[in-house]
C-alpha cells in the first residue's frame, strides 16, 4: 500500500514540477535563475532590479531554509529547455510568476520531492553507492567554484 501512495505522490509532484516549466516564459525563467543565483552570490543589489525576495533569502552560508544549490539550477535550466510549452487558452489561463524569488523556491522544493520520491522508489541499501556516485557528479563542480559552462551549454 506504501509503495502505491508513493508512486501516486510522485505523480502528482511530477505534473505540478511539469506545469511550472510549461506555463514559464524561458527567458524571463531564465533572469529569475539568475537572480536568484545572484541573490545568493552577493549580488542582491543587482537581482533586486529583477525579482522581489525576501531579506533572510540573501545568504552567505547555502546551509540555510531559503538555499538554492547551483547544480539544482544546473536542472532546472536543463528541465526548462527541454520541457515544451503550453499553448495559451482564453479564459483562466495560468502564467508561472517569475517575478518572486518564491516562485523558484517552490520549484526547487518540487524537484528534491521528485528526486527523493524517485529514490524512495528505487533506491535500496544494496544501491546506496549508486545514488552516492550521482549526486555526488552533480554537486562536485559547483563546489569546486563557478561553473558558467553548465549552466549555460544546454542552451
């Protein structure tokens, strides 16, 4: 019974992380990133031009509630671009904000629900060093320093 309420669960994250990136404008998806980057890089000043954000988001130290790790905004450009967008309807039509620095938070937030739940899915004691290896590929380079390279190329 776990297992199907999981799998469920994650159905429902994976259409909402879905419909984030299909209702987002790239390019204005794409300064959100990189204010929020900003936000975080100590470059408040400059991103407060693009986004609203709340002050405890201007950290220092990406041990934090509101931290953003850069290779979680290495996936998300990646999602971004490779997610087709949905065709405007009249009506109630939905746009993501990309204006708050919450906006991306929650998308964020989808995207560690996802992978957790695709983890808790798969992930057993015999394969640890599987996930080991595969989050540690994706974190590594960003801790090294800034990767401009990465974000950027699937573009």
């Amino acid at each position: 019974m776990e297992n199907t309420t999981s799998r469920f669960k994650l159905t429902i994250v994976k259409k909402r992380y879905r419909e984030w990136l299909e209702r987002a404008n790239d390019v204005d998806a794409l300064a959100l990133i990189w204010a929020v980057n900003a936000v975080q890089s100590g470059k408040a000043e400059l991103a407060a031009r693009y986004i609203a954000f709340p002050k405890e988001a201007v950290i220092d130290n990406m041990v934090d509630q509101y931290a953003i790790y850069k290779w979680e905004l290495e996936t998300i450009v990646t999602s971004l671009l490779t997610t087709s967008k949905d065709n405007h309807r009249n009506g109630r039509y939905k746009y993501t904000n990309l204006t708050k620095f919450e906006s991306l938070g929650a998308l964020v937030n989808l995207l560690r629900e996802m992978e957790n739940g695709e983890y808790a899915m798969t992930g057993t004691a015999d394969n640890i060093w599987e996930e080991m290896y595969r989050i540690g590929q994706r974190q590594f380079a960003w801790q090294r320093g800034y990767n401009a390279e990465q974000l950027y190329r699937y573009a």
